[in-house]
C-alpha cells in the first residue's frame, strides 16, 4: 500500500481491513535532531540523503526528506493562512516596547510557550483592527499540488491552530487564570478572536484542496489545540463543553460536510476529554502521551483513532534498542487488533534521543505491525 493509502485506511470502514501493516506518523523532526545526526544520516543513506526520484521540490526539505528517509510516512504539513493579522505594538507593563502578533508574544522572542501580552480588550481591538483575510486559494492549490505529488511515499496532514492553547498562551498563565475563572469579557472575545481566525483558514484550505479534484489525495485537516498537562487536562469536561464545544461542533461539520476527515492534536494525558472530543466530530487524535493508558483507550473508545503513543520522555531518548522494541510491540498488542491505529512518537523528534532508537522504533513497527 502507498503512505496515504495506508493513512486514510485507518479511517475508512470499508479500507480498514485491507491493511497490510499499521501505518506510522511523525509531527515532525526538529533541526537539533536533524544536525545532531547528520553525518550518520549521510552514512547509512548513501546516495539517497537528496532523494533524487522525487521530482517535488518539497520532498527536498528537511522537513520530509528526514522523515522519509527514516522510515516515516506521514507527517504535519503547513499552508498559507487566510486570515492574517499584522503586529502592533504596545508597552508591557514594566515599560518595555514590543511588537506582538495574533498570538500576543513577541515576534522578536524565540519559542512556543513565551509569555503572552493580550491584557486588556484596548489590545485585543487593535489587533482585530489588523486582520485581514487573504484570498489564497492560487498559493495553497501550488503548495497542495507538491503534497498530493509527494503523498505516495509520505503523505502530509494539514495543521491549523486551534483555540483554548493559543488563549492562554496568547494571555500568559497568570492571567489567563484570572480572565477564565470569570469568564470575563476579554476571555470570551479572545475565544471568537481565535475561532474566527480558526474558521477561515479552514476555509481557505477546504477551497484550494476542492480546486484540485476529487483526486487530491489530501483529505485529513488536523485541528492543533494542546488542552492537557502529563497526566491530566488543563481544563475541566465541563469547561470545555461550555466554552470550547460548540466551536469545534461548528468547525468539524464544515470540514467533513466537504468531505474531509477532522483530526485533533493535543499534548498531555486527554483521557477524560476523549468523549468530548468524539461528541465534537473530531475521528482522532494526534499525541496521546503522559500517563494514557493505550489498553484503556482501545477498551472504552475502540472507534476513535489514535495516532501516536510512542513514548518520547523515556523510552526513546533513554531506552536501550530492545526496550524500543518491547514498547512498540506493547502498543501494537493494546491497540494493533481493531484496525483503528497509527503509531507515532507522542510528539516532535527533538537533539537527544539517539538515531538508533528511532531506526529501532521503525524497524518494529513494520515487525509487529503487519496484519495477517
């Protein structure tokens, strides 16, 4: 079977008992990885590092050329978005001056979880001021193309931001505490802020994949929304029943009234949201680490796809290469049978987990992967 054919099995009734192994994902791999071994790549992939009989200038990125040639054969794909927002800028409250962005951080500070400006509705109406949204439709069909063209032999899921992550990130902990507990004004217009902007880039992708045809083969749109610590959620059921639901109800009907498939990721232990999740119209999750229970899982919600699993706190970085193997066929005992399962790393690749642990992931996933 082809990557894609492999991965859109897993959620197809009819498809699902045609599969000759359990597919595998990747999110994707990080460049201290990537660096950290560059020289063994070029040595146990000689002549191929380049992967010259792919004709798509995408699969000559890193960004999947990496995976591919680890084994992987599917991965995170980005497009352009369509609503676009242009930075302000404001003074903090010890005086600073900064520029931020939709996602109230600092465009000129480096990482994911930095600390967020969205203080007031005074800000938060400057930036609604600021957005625009673009017309991209000729950009995502280009882009789209070389993802079909590449889907053979990697296949890319498409990735847009979702809400409750980027509220409190947008506000910064502290404040987001505050704001959420009281569900004051600033909290439920920073919630539409997002979903507005949720809502048309999922639109803007939904119009380019249509200009291509019935034939494109992408057709997963993965909604990114981290709700979960290790362990447990951020967020309560109920919260999120009340304040995130209806959203996600509202974005998931879009996207699988156009024939596509809604897929959720999240970080952290989501036991306890799963149901929400499945009540919201999501058919999967990405992530599933820090204390999930795969047994658990594929007990309770044996229609729901899970994508991921693969312990990268412990295992990976710090196993040996048969501990690797013995994880693997651990997942696939817990979750292999009903047909519902792609194994992944729960998260990113990242510098530290060494190379021979991730040829050893691969190699036992096809090992124990393969159905009779």
């Amino acid at each position: 079977m082809k990557a894609y054919e492999r991965y859109l099995a897993v959620y197809d009734e009819n498809q699902r008992s045609k599969l000759d192994r359990v597919p595998n994902f990747v999110q994707y791999i990080r460049s201290g990885f990537i660096q950290e071994h560059r020289a063994k790549l070029r040595t146990e992939f000689p002549g191929k590092f380049t992967i010259p009989n792919l004709h798509s200038i995408i699969a000559r990125t890193s960004r999947y050329r990496v995976p591919l040639l680890l084994g992987f054969e599917s991965i995170f794909a980005g497009a352009i978005p369509s609503a676009w927002v242009s930075p302000i800028r404001i003074k903090t409250e010890t005086g600073k001056k900064m520029l931020i962005g939709a996602s109230g951080q600092g465009t000129d500070i480096i990482g994911y979880y930095k600390e967020g400006h969205i203080q007031s509705i005074e800000i938060l109406d400057r930036l609604k001021n600021n957005m625009k949204i673009r017309s991209v439709k000729k950009g995502n069909r280009i882009l789209f193309k070389h993802y079909h063209k590449i889907s053979d032999v990697i296949y890319p899921i498409l990735q847009v931001e979702g809400i409750f992550d980027r509220v409190w990130r947008a506000m910064g902990m502290k404040q987001f505490s505050i704001h959420f507990r009281k569900k004051t004004k600033l909290y439920r217009e920073l919630v539409q802020f997002y979903v507005d902007i949720m809502m048309h880039n999922v639109q803007g992708m939904i119009d380019a994949l249509h200009s291509l045809g019935k034939d494109c083969k992408i057709k997963v749109i993965n909604l990114l929304d981290d709700v979960a610590f290790k362990g447990r959620p951020m967020i309560s059921p109920t919260r999120w029943e009340e304040d995130y639901l209806p959203h996600y109800k509202k974005v998931t009907s879009i996207i699988s009234d156009a024939g596509f498939i809604p897929q959720v990721h999240t970080d952290g232990d989501v036991t306890q949201l799963v149901p929400l999740f499945q009540e919201a119209g999501f058919l999967g999750l990405q992530g599933w680490e820090g204390g999930a229970d795969p047994v658990y899982i594929n007990e309770h919600f044996p229609n729901f796809v899970v994508v991921g699993f693969g312990d990268i706190s412990d295992v990976l970085p710090f196993g040996t290469t048969t501990e690797v193997e013995n994880h693997v066929k651990n997942l696939m005992d817990a979750l292999k049978q009903n047909r519902h399962f792609i194994i992944a790393p729960s998260s990113v690749l990242y510098k530290g987990i060494p190379l021979e642990n991730v040829t050893a992931f691969i190699r036992a996933t096809h090992k124990f992967g393969k159905y009779e």
